[in-house]
C-alpha cells in the first residue's frame, strides 16, 4: 500500500490541477502560456532500493493515473536527465523520453 506521504504528493498535485483548470484563463493571460490541463509529476525514493512487487504496485498506480499524475522514482529521474543530456550533445535537439533517433 502506498505510503501516507505518497499519498499527500499525489493530493497536493491533484489540487494544483484542480487549481490550474479552474483558473485556466488567468494563467494563460499572466504567464502567456498555452496551458491546458498540466500533468502532474511526484518524484519518491530510489528503485533500486525498492522490492520487485514496490515497483509492480508503481507501475500499477502509474497505469491507473492514466498519465495525470506520474510517480516516478529519483533513479528514473537520473535516467531521464542522462537521456536528454545525451540527445542534445549528439543531435543538438532534446528527442522525447525512448525515442531513438534515425
């Protein structure tokens, strides 16, 4: 089960949401972004300190967020940052998270 503080970032992130779509038009006029309905993301302890059935239940939780919210580990995070960094210092571009260039 899904720790309490877990818990509380994924509700923290889900109000922010809520906050953002209820208020859409103010932020799009002060920050001149095209701003829609933001995905959220919450950042947790490292997978390779986490048991085979933690990371199930991860995936699971991320399946079921359908994207809304992600909880992604900080081991995922360095990963991601490695990619991009890659990307950019052989194609001069950031390539999306797996894409891999032609």
């Amino acid at each position: 089960d899904p720790s309490s503080v877990l818990t509380h970032a994924e509700q923290q992130v889900l109000n922010w949401q809520r906050w953002i779509r209820q208020n859409i038009a103010y932020i799009r006029f002060e920050s001149q972004l095209p701003m829609n309905d933001p995905e959220g993301l919450v950042i947790i302890g490292l997978r390779s300190q986490m048991s085979q059935d933690e990371i199930h239940q991860l995936e699971e939780r991320n399946i079921s967020r359908r994207g809304r919210i992600k909880v992604i580990t900080f081991d995922d995070l360095a990963l991601q940052l490695n990619h991009l960094i890659e990307n950019v210092a052989t194609f001069g571009r950031c390539l999306p998270y797996g894409v891999v260039a032609p």
